[in-house]
DNA sequence: CCCTAGATTGGACACATGTCCAGTCAGTTG
DNA sequence: CAACTGACTGGACATGTGTCCAATCTAGGG
C-alpha cells in the first residue's frame, strides 16, 4: 500500500486523522528509543499509539515508512543555520550539528539507514526528499557559486559516514570528529 | 545461527560440505540474477542448489549473509592493481575498476547494500572484512604514506556513492563517471 | 436527536524468516 | 561387507510482515 502522509499541509488528512497519525509516529518513536529498530513491529507500536494494527497500516506503508517519515521530521523540525568565518568551518558547523542531533537518536539513526533501502513508493518519496535537504543544507554553507562536484563529494562523504555510522563501526559523536577532518580534506584545494 | 564459512583454507569443511557449499553459493548467485534479491528467498535458493531448506541453513545464517558472501567473493575472486601516471589517476583506476563490476552484477551490488547493514555476527564479519579490503586498495593507490585522512575520505565517498548506487539513485556505470570527478576534487589540494 | 460518512476494528489470510529435531542416507573404515 | 559417523532431510514451529474485509463505532450536519 502506498499512504503519502507528510505533506506539509497535511495532505488530505482531516483531524481525526491527523491526530492518529501523530500519535502513531509519536508511539513509533518512544518505541524505538525503547527497544530498538530491530526489536520494533508495527503492531507493537499501534498498541503504544493505542489503536489497531489495522490503523496503524492504514497510515504506515510498512516498518521502513515509518522509520524514514520519523527521520524526515527529525531533520525537518530544525532549520540550522551555517556559521563560522570560512567555508570550511560553515560546512563543518553543518556537519557537526548533524552528527550532534544523531548522536543523540542513535536508534533513529541506524534504523533510518537500512530503511531508506527500502523499495516501497513511500520509502522512495522520502528518500528523495531527505536526500535533497541534506544536499541543500551542504550547498547553502558553500554558498551559491559552489562547484557541483565539491558539494556531491561532500553530501557523498557524509552518507558514506551515516553508513558506517548504521553498521555500527563508529560512534555518531566520533563520526562528527571525523568528519571534521575529512571536510578540510575535500576543502584544502577547493576553497 | 553463525555458520562461518568464507575462511581462506575452507575452515573445518570437508570436501563433501565444501562441495554443497558451493552449489549454495552457485545457485544463489543465479537466483539473484534471475529474480532479484528482494524476491530471493533461501529456501529457493536451496531449492536450486538441490539440497533441502534445512541444509541451506546449516551454511547459511541469513539471506543477508548470503549477500555479504558472494560479495566478499566478488571482491576477492580479482585482485586489481591500480594503473595510472599519478595518484589520482591511480585512484581512478581503482574506483573505475569497481564500479565496471559493480554494473556487470547490479543485483549483486544492490543486495549487499542492504545486506551489509544487518546484525548477524556472519555478517558483521564479513562486512568488516569487505571494508577492509575496499580501505587496502585505496591505500595501495594512494601509496603507503598516504594521509590517513585522505584515505578515510575517498572511502566514505566510495561507500557513500555504493549506497546511492543501492537505492538507485544512480546507475553504477553513472557512478564511475561520478567518482573520477570526485577523487579529482579530493584529491586537487592533497596530491 | 438522529443519521450517516468514513474512521476504526478484529481477525483471518498468505507468505517469509529462521529454528529445531528425529530420522534417513552415504561414504569411510575396519 | 557390515557398522558407524555425520551430512542431509522432512516437516513442524514460532514469529514477523503486509493485506483484506465485513462489522462497528463516532463526530458533525441536518
């Protein structure tokens, strides 16, 4: 089943609805903070959310949809505004704040990695989306006249680390230190 | 489960279990050409192999570790060595080299993505294994007193590309394109 | 205050995943 | 050639995933 949901305007969802499925993707999220992505099934979080599984899938395409829709908002409910003196340090200041607010959803995160694998049209959607905010927020520390390239290699960079930040080989903090480094590196020849 | 398996020497193996070893690696190797791998499934691939479910499982811990095996093969069944006048070009040749593969067997690749993420102990060594190799020829690339750093970055930016190349983001051909370009920006200050 | 559209529900379904174990079969060994 | 070791098998089990639908609630309009 495809179920849309997360249009900004709330797309064809009158109240009632809405306040299901907001308390769907609030139960998701206490759920994955409580047992992990792995140990978590879409009916266990209906029950948390208080409704029927039937419910819940009405509104979740599937168990990946409901990870991406829950990182979609993660990313959307903060707008960060790049600072520092040069490129460098902005572009740092992105990647850093974003390693900081992973570090702190760790399960968010590792679950959101495997799920944007997914295949379902509504995976797809929001994949589409987070991956273009994502470049978006590299091009405006780059600034407009950026070269292309240096932001691909930068946004590659980045989901590489959220890569092996899903599998478990580095911690999210480490991976904003990480970073750190890897940026001057891209940078050293294209500031 | 933990079934091992993949040891250089056929560890603990027999001729006789070495022998349906392989004609489970065969037969899910085709499986996954034939069908894909999200329609894989294990007990079609024993199927295929001519041995019963229960036996697949004795070699096999997971789909997924079927994944991270055949492509540990792949990467292992050719050892390449980089060419080229400078290190960039070098490094080119290596990620080109890859990907060339990588798109002859783009169900292959697009299985492993996945695969590589999950949390079977079979799976967590092989993916540690898989990363290691992918670090050693970079390495060996960019010559044995390479910046750590440098590195680090044309391997993000690698696994970063193999992960959009899993979602389908873009073609793995595509991909090769992508990345002379992307090693040339990493690498124009750090040659 | 009743009615009704449509949100919600219970519960069964088809299918995949991985586990387990008692029983069978085959190749080596004596 | 008989016995035995251990690879293999059949089949049931527990669990998860996502789908479907007839039946039931419920909020808001008339």
């Amino acid at each position: 089943m495809s179920s849309q949901l997360s249009a900004s305007p709330r797309q064809g969802l009158n109240r009632r609805q809405a306040e299901t499925v907001e308390r769907l993707l609030a139960a998701g999220h206490e759920e994955l903070g409580a047992v992990g992505h792995e140990a978590l099934t879409v009916r266990t979080v209906a029950h948390r959310a208080g409704v029927s599984p039937a419910t819940a899938y009405t509104y979740l395409a599937s168990k990946n949809h409901l990870f991406a829709e829950l990182f979609w908002r993660f990313l959307a409910e903060d707008a960060h505004e790049p600072t520092g003196a040069d490129v460098i340090e902005r572009l740092q200041s992105v990647t850093r704040h974003l390693t900081r607010r992973l570090a702190e959803e760790p399960e968010l995160a590792a679950a959101v990695t495997s799920a944007l694998l997914g295949s379902d049209p509504d995976v797809e959607r929001l994949r589409l989306r987070i991956g273009g905010e994502l470049v978006a927020r590299f091009r405006t520390a780059l600034g407009a006249d950026a070269d292309p390239v240096v932001v691909e290699t930068v946004a590659l960079a980045f989901s590489g680390a959220l890569l092996q930040g899903g599998m478990g080989l580095m911690t999210y903090t480490e991976m904003g230190e990480r970073l750190d480094a890897v940026v001057a590196v891209i940078m050293r020849g294209n500031a």
